[in-house]
C-alpha cells in the first residue's frame, strides 16, 4: 500500500516542490555534504553530494526532472548529464579529487524511445571508459521512499504525501476523527476498534 501512495506522490509533485523530499532522501541514505544547486548557474548539477560506500567515497552529481521523460526530453537532459560527469564546476564543497558519480532522477519514468537512448548512450560511454551515469526512475524512488516515506514530508509543499496517506488511511482504518488541535501540534488519530 505505502508504495502505492509514494507512488501518487511522486506522479502529482512538481520538479521543485521535490527538492526538499530528495535532499531528506540523500540523508536518510546516508549521503552527507549535501547542496542544493539548481538555478543559472549550477552545470547541469541541481544537487551534490558525498557518500561513502564499501570503504570509498565518492562524489555525487545529481540532476532532477519530474514526470515522464520523452525522447524530447532525454536529448535536453543529456547535456545536464555530460555536465554532471565531466564539468568540475559547482560549489566549494565540491571535491574534484574524488570519484564521481552522475545521477539523473525523475519523478516519473523514461518512456517511447527514450529507455533505448540512455541505454545506447551509457553503452557509448562504457566503451570509451569515461564515467557513466545513472537513473533513478519512479519505480527506483519509491522502493527508496518505502523505507523512508518521512522524507516525503520535507520541505514547503502543502502536505501533499501527508494527504494522501491520510486518505489511504481513512479508507483502509475507517478513521473516525484526525484531530490537529491537540494543543502542542501533533496529530491525534482515533480509529474504529
């Protein structure tokens, strides 16, 4: 069910309103040193961040899209994604020295010709030996958010995951009354015994 309502959200949430989400996301997934980048200057790098994995720490380039990608929409973001494996120009925290990863995400899938042109193009930069990228889709997202649907209350948006795990909830408890006047702002939900 939480995948299903993780689902929802992320089909319905715009680009920036998942700027908040993701970076509780990296913390939640141990990435550390995180900063948000996107605007006129940012070199295709909307996030950056480092993790340590298996003894190694690396560099991470992340680009954020929301909804379904196109073939249209791959071809713009694939200068996003050379700019995230190749351009050493981001921020102060950003540490050249280490190993890089690039990250395209998007809320929602690649889809028509679009899955065969990433899959053509990182096969062509296997072949050079340059560095690759990745993708986390909306299917990769949610099993991530599943461990951690918290990280879909982050940020200034108007509750949308919230909303909607209130109304699966409602349909899957019978909630009888979601009270937010408890006086210290919490929440009080009282279901049917």
């Amino acid at each position: 069910m939480i995948a299903d309502v993780i689902g929802n959200y992320l089909d319905n949430i715009e680009e920036r309103e998942f700027d908040a989400p993701f970076m509780a996301l990296l913390r939640a997934m141990e990435f550390h040193d995180i900063h948000f980048l996107h605007g006129a200057f940012e070199f295709g790098k909307d996030f950056i961040a480092k993790r340590t994995e298996a003894g190694t720490s690396s560099q991470f380039a992340f680009q954020t899209k929301a909804g379904d990608l196109n073939l249209s929409a791959w071809n713009e973001c694939r200068g996003q994604i050379d700019l995230l494996r190749t351009n050493s120009l981001a921020h102060p925290a950003f540490d050249t020295n280490m190993a890089r990863q690039a990250v395209l995400v998007t809320t929602g899938r690649l889809i028509a010709a679009a899955p065969v042109a990433a899959q053509e193009y990182s096969a062509h930069l296997d072949q050079l030996g340059e560095i690759g990228f990745a993708t986390w889709d909306r299917e990769t997202l949610i099993e991530m958010m599943s461990n951690t649907p918290e990280t879909g209350l982050a940020g200034t948006t108007s509750g949308a995951l919230l909303s909607l795990i209130e109304r699966s909830m409602r349909r899957q408890f019978k909630i009888l009354n979601l009270s937010s006047d408890r006086g210290d702002g919490s929440q009080r939900i009282v279901t049917e015994a």
